[in-house]
C-alpha cells in the first residue's frame, strides 16, 4: 500500500521467500550466473545490446574470475527467493557499492530494493555515514527512487559510462 507521495507504508506485505545471506566462495556459479543473466538480460540501456560490449563486460564475471574476488577486501551477498540465486551485491570496505545485479526472474519483485537496503544497511552499521555507487544507464533510475544522488559527470566503469552516485546513510 503507497500513499499518495508513493512511500511505502508500514503494513506492505514482506517479500515471500527472499533471505539475503553473506555470499562465499562456494557461490561462485551462482554468482556468475546471476551477474551475466543481469547484464545479458536487464541492462539494454548501458550495452544496447551490442554482442562485443556485452562479452567485455562479463568477461569479469566467470566463476574463475569471481572465485578470485572472495580473497580480496569486498564483501559479497546473494539473495535468493525460494532457494533460487535471485540477485548479488558487493560493498568495499571504503563505502562503495561495488555491486548490485538481479536475475531477470527476480526482477520487478523487490529483490532488487530489499539488497540496496541491506547493503545500505551494512554500510551505516560500518561506519560510514554515507555511501557511494556508479550506476549505468539502466540503474540510474532504481538508484535515484531509493535516494541515490549524482554527484559529478559520467565516468568510464565496467566498459560502460556509470554515473557516480551518493546517499546519506543513516
């Protein structure tokens, strides 16, 4: 239920079936799997479906590559509904939300929204009084209805032009 400025109220139906949890390397798979069916498949406006901008972009994102991420300092969520990987975030220890793909299944459901949060959420409870994205096209406005700000010009990221964003926490 929304009230008129389209704020959710308190009483809005949980999402049935979702657990976000901490990601390991024993989900390199379905990370993988969700990352490139995201890009391949939801993120049109950032690659308008050019086959070779597509193959840069999720050259990163094979299990091998991914395995490598656990070792560093990010740390990983996986959100799944109904045992099923529906989407994946990231975070740097320097307040940077690294990542933040859905499933084309999980789209439109709240996963999306229920990850930002809880990254959001990871962030404040670190310290951080605010955080910091880089959005492509096709993010930008999810970001921006969750209260994410530009806050400079594009820049080159992840072979596309991102838009570096910023939201208070807290």
């Amino acid at each position: 239920m929304q009230n008129k400025r389209g704020i959710s109220q308190a009483f809005a139906r949980p999402l049935s079936g979702l657990e976000i949890r901490p990601a390991s390397v024993f989900d390199v798979f379905a990370v993988s799997q969700v990352l490139t069916a995201s890009v391949r498949g939801l993120c049109q406006a950032g690659h308008g479906c050019d086959p070779q901008r597509i193959d840069a972009w999720t050259a990163a994102m094979a299990p091998g590559q991914i395995r490598a991420w656990f070792g560093g300092a990010g740390r990983y969520w996986l959100a799944e509904r109904n045992g099923q990987a529906a989407a994946v975030g990231g975070l740097d220890p320097d307040g940077t939300v690294t990542l933040l793909y859905v499933a084309p299944s999980a789209a439109g459901q709240g996963t999306g929204s229920a990850l930002l949060a809880h990254l959001e959420a990871e962030l404040h409870s670190a310290g951080h009084s605010d955080g910091r994205l880089s959005a492509t096209r096709a993010a930008l406005g999810f970001c921006r209805k969750h209260g994410w700000r530009q806050e400079e010009a594009p820049a080159a990221s992840c072979c596309l032009p991102c838009i570096p964003m910023r939201k208070p926490l807290g």
